[in-house]
C-alpha cells in the first residue's frame, strides 16, 4: 500500500488574487469574510498582508478574525514579524501584535514583553501587553512580574483595571505579597484597586465593580478589610 502524505494546507490551495483587495474592503463584512478565508487555507505568502492589516483595521470582529488566521500559520513564520510590530509607532499595531503573540503562545516572546510595553501610555497596548506577559512570563519571573504590574494598580477605567487584575490572578498566589503592599499605599484608588484584585483572587467569580466600590468604602470609612 501507498504512504500517505499528510497534505500541508498551507499550500493546498493557489493564492485567490481577490483575497488581498478584500481584506482592504470598504464593507467590514467583506473583511471580515476575507480574514476567515485567510486563516481556512493558511498561506505564509499572506503573513505580511495580515500584519499589515492587524494595525490598520478598524472593526474589533474583523481584528480577532486577522489574529485567528495568523495563528493558522507557522509560527516561525508569524511571530518575527509580530515581535517587529512592538516597536512600532502605530499604538494599534503594537497592540494587536501583542494580543496576536498572546495567543500564538511562543514562550521565546517573553524578552520582548519589555516594561515600555507594560507601561505604555496607551491603555489598549498596556492592557494587551499584560495579558501577553501573564501568559508568557516564566515561572521564575512571575513574583517580578507581579511586582511590575502592581506598578499600574489604580490606572485607567473600569476595563484597564479589570484587564490588570486579571493578568494579576493569572499568576496565582506570588501576588499576594504584592497586594498587600499595594494595600498599604497613600493613594486611595491604589488600594482599592490591590484590595479588589485580592478579592477576585480568592474568588474568581466576584464582582470586579462591586469589589471596587466595596473596597472604596472601606477605606473611606477608615474600616478594616474583610477576612
């Protein structure tokens, strides 16, 4: 009997000359159709395309489908080109490409999710570069991890808090430490910050607004932090 010959994907079918135009269409749904081509039938000769395309789109479905795609193709391939995006001057670029490198997962990344990046004065690339970091950072790293992201607590909305304390949690108890010093702080939004990441850390499932206002209360009223 014959070997059979795993088929590669990534050149099973010809380039459609149509798909490069319709990733740039004006209709998002036109996009967004051509991204999900893109990654069905992965072909390295779109890598540049898709990157490209990553700092520019401006719909969020189409972005996570230009991320889905890449994620399709050989990550030898994606992930030098990505870690290029991170010194980009476009805060879109450098965002998505973190968020893209996230979910390639390529430990080797981990170097390149640098305290710029971490600190960046746009709250879209800090928040992607935490959950980046969270997922990459090595299991030595994560108390100084812990301690960087800690640096941030009490930044930003709603949304740029909560992503923080989720990349927080993600590293497990080595944040306790980190807390609890947060907690001890001057600034009042600091500490409640620090006191509802701690609260989601014992319990996931608890509400990160209600956490917030409760901890707000507390310090305000001179209280003492729930056991």
């Amino acid at each position: 009997m014959a070997e059979v010959v795993p088929m590669n994907t990534a050149h099973a079918n010809p380039l459609d000359p149509h798909l490069i135009p319709a990733l740039s269409a004006r209709d998002s749904s036109t996009r967004l159709k051509a991204a999900l081509a893109a990654g069905t039938h992965p072909e390295p000769a779109l890598v540049d395309t898709l990157v490209a395309r990553c700092a520019i789109e401006p719909d969020f479905f189409v972005r996570d489908m230009l991320t889905w795609a890449l994620t399709q193709l050989p990550s030898d391939l994606t992930v030098p080109r990505l870690r290029a995006e991170l010194g980009s001057e476009r805060a879109q670029a450098r965002s998505q490409a973190l968020h893209t490198l996230s979910k390639i997962g390529d430990a080797s990344v981990w170097p390149a999710i640098t305290r710029s990046l971490l600190r960046d004065a746009d709250d879209e690339v800090a928040r992607s570069a935490w959950r980046a970091a969270a997922v990459l950072v090595p299991d030595g790293q994560k108390h100084e991890l812990a301690e960087e992201l800690a640096a941030s607590l009490g930044r930003g909305d709603r949304e740029t808090q909560l992503s923080l304390s989720r990349a927080l949690v993600a590293l497990g108890a080595v944040i306790e430490p980190v807390l609890r010093t947060a907690m001890a702080s001057d600034d009042p939004g600091v500490r409640a910050h620090a006191s509802a990441t701690e609260r989601l850390l014992r319990d996931p499932d608890a509400g990160f607004e209600l956490a917030i206002a409760d901890a707000k209360r507390i310090f305000a009223l001179g209280g003492e932090r729930e056991a």
